[in-house]
C-alpha cells in the first residue's frame, strides 16, 4: 500500500534523484560562498538531471521537462543545495531572444560554461516592474544601459545577466547583458542565508548594448511569466527546507529524554510534529496547484503563484523557527543546520517579491473572486 499521498505533478523519482545528487555536491563543497569555479563543477554535476536545460524543448537543446518535474528536482536539491539558479536566463532566450543572442550566449548556458543572472530588483522599489529606474536608450547604432540593481543572486560569479529596465518610452523591457562589458560594477551584499551563493548589487554606467540582446516581447508580460514561474520554484524549495529541518529536528529529539521518556515520545511533541508537518504538507499542495496553473495558463495561475511562494515560505521559516528553539542548544550549533534551514527559508521569503508584496498581490485577485472558492 503506498504510504506517501501522491501530489499531482509532483515527481517522486525526480525528488529523489534532486536529494541525492545535492548530498553528493554538499559532501564535496560543505562551505561557501562557492567560487565560479566551484558553480561550474556544480553545475556540470547537473548536467544529467537536465537541471540546465529545465522547461526548454529538445528541439532548442533543452531538457524537455514538464514545470512540475522540473519543481521536484529543485525541490530535492533544496534540501541542501538552495536556490542554485542559473536555469531562467535560458528559458527567457528561447522563449524571446534574437537569433544572436541564441547563437552567441544560449549555448554557454545550456551546457554549464556560462553562468546567468536575473536582475530585477531596484534599490528604491524592490521588483515592482512598473517603477523601474535603469534604463537602456539609443545611442546611434547601439543602446546604452544605465542604473542599479540590488540582490542579484549570482552577482559576484555571474558571466550574463537578464536585466529588466524602461526603454526610451519607458516600456519595462529585458536585456541579456555581458557582465564583463566595460562600465559595468558588482558590489558584493553580505546575506545571512542561502551562505553558499553569492548575492550584490550590480551598477550600469553607460553600459553599451547591441540591439539584439534586446528581448524581443512585450517587456511586462515577460517579466511577469518569469516571476510566476520562478514564484512557485521557490515555494518547492521552501518546503523541502522546512521537511528537512523537521526531518533533523526528530532524529535529534529521539536522542534526548525527559523524566525518563525520550523527548520524540511525549504528546505535545507529537502534536507539534503533526501540526508542522501538515503546515508543510499544505503549502507544498498548493504550491504544486499554482505550477499546474501555470503550465496551463490558467488566468489564476500569476496570482496564484504569489500566494503559493508567500505562503510556503512563511510556513517553512516558522517550522524551521520553532524547532531551532525545541532543540535548545543543538538547534544553536551550526553544525545541526538547524539555523541554516531557518536563515535559508528566510532568504527564499525575500526572492522574487516579499511575502508582503507576494500576498497582497493573491489577495487582490482572491477579492475579486473568493466566490469560486467554494
């Protein structure tokens, strides 16, 4: 009889495989912030999961995978390998980018040689698309990029970047950006989770860009098929971190006894178990309804995302929380990564959107129609 509930696109095997292959990277790599170096050889030993070329088509070299696949390797990667990017910018080529761009830029990335970035988030205004301040206009044959952008994951090892800006008319636009081209800087950010990638701010300054590195789409609509995507591949990973946290928290618990009665055995601490782990459950069942919404389309499936992103990573930060304290002074020692799981979720709430901004924007389209809720 199976004994695990079984939850539509979600992929045990791929689950499996994205855990098994994360110890092996952790085992080698136990510390950060990894170098490029390190991101490389990471990165080729993913190579065979078909992490690289995630959602894209064989046709354009990639790995064919449905989203909800796709969700359960980053799902079983996240229990110690969080968070590894490096799998949008690729996805945005196909999706818009311009036969150079895909000639020039879109191998390197498929294949482990290029590591690429997103960088959305502006110092003044988080990632609301709608108020951005960089900018790419024309200057002759070419355009020039100017601005700022703040926690761009892979900052200080990344070779691409797709940078969300406002042209000329102020229509929100992306461009794949050569971050070695002259004018651009990285300043590192200092986090207190996600310790093996590096985060930073990125500034432009007259930066030149041909014209085809230009996505070519409706700038707003990309962005937000991006972020909807990218929103639900958080929440997985949250999740998994908030599992594997109650995982460790019970492996130690059954070591420890009060008033000659292992501390796993008392009732409230089943009763804590059981409410942690259905929080966990839940949020991981939405967040797979929010990834069939959006391989469907459905008109539900950007706000649904949000909800599913916020939601997830408020649970696994508050799972994580909690058994940090019950496990007193093992929950303290870095060395149980209890902290490490909590600062992680903690990171994850932060990435494509705060859970604030994540749950006003459900909220706002739940308000409209809360009625087919029921």
């Amino acid at each position: 009889m199976e004994s695990k509930p079984v939850i539509p696109g979600r992929d045990t095997l791929l689950v499996a495989e994205g855990r098994a292959t994360a110890a092996a990277i952790r085992a080698e790599k136990p510390d950060g912030p990894w170098s490029r170096e390190d991101l490389l050889t990471v990165f080729d030993q993913l190579k065979p999961t078909g992490y690289l070329g995630s959602t894209i088509d064989r046709q354009h070299g990639g790995s064919g995978l449905a989203l909800g696949q796709f969700a359960s390797l980053l799902e079983g990667l996240a229990t110690e390998v969080p968070f590894l990017s490096n799998h949008s910018v690729q996805r945005f080529i196909v999706g818009a980018g311009s036969p150079e761009v895909r000639e020039l830029v879109l191998p390197g990335l498929l294949d482990g040689t290029r590591i690429g970035s997103v960088a959305i988030t502006e110092p003044h205004g988080g990632s609301s698309i709608r108020e951005m301040r960089t900018t790419v206009v024309p200057d002759g044959a070419e355009l020039v990029l100017n601005g700022s952008k703040d926690w761009v994951t892979h900052a200080m090892t990344a070779d691409t970047a797709a940078v969300l800006c406002s042209d000329e008319q102020e229509n929100p636009v992306r461009v794949i950006v050569d971050l070695y081209a002259p004018g651009v800087t990285r300043i590192p950010l200092h986090a207190h989770g996600l310790r093996h990638l590096t985060f930073g701010s990125l500034q432009f300054d007259d930066v030149r860009i041909q014209r085809w590195r230009v996505l070519e789409e409706d700038g707003v609509a990309g962005a937000k098929a991006g972020l909807g995507i990218a929103r639900t591949l958080v929440a997985v990973q949250a999740v998994a971190l908030g599992f594997r946290a109650l995982v460790d928290a019970t492996e130690h618990l059954a070591t420890r006894t009060v008033r000659g009665s292992r501390v796993i055995d008392l009732d409230l601490t089943s009763g804590r178990v059981g409410a942690l782990a259905a929080e966990l459950q839940g949020a991981r069942l939405l967040a797979y309804h929010a990834i069939e919404a959006v391989e469907a389309g459905q008109e539900a499936a950007a706000a649904m995302a949000s909800g599913a992103k916020a939601h997830a990573c408020a649970v696994a930060v508050r799972a994580c929380s909690e058994l940090v304290s019950t496990c007193a002074g093992h929950g303290l020692d870095r060395t149980s990564r209890l902290g490490d799981y909590r600062d992680d979720a903690e990171m994850l709430g932060t990435a494509d959107g705060t859970g604030l901004v994540n749950h006003i924007i459900w909220g706002s389209y739940l308000k409209k129609h809360l009625g087919e809720c029921f």
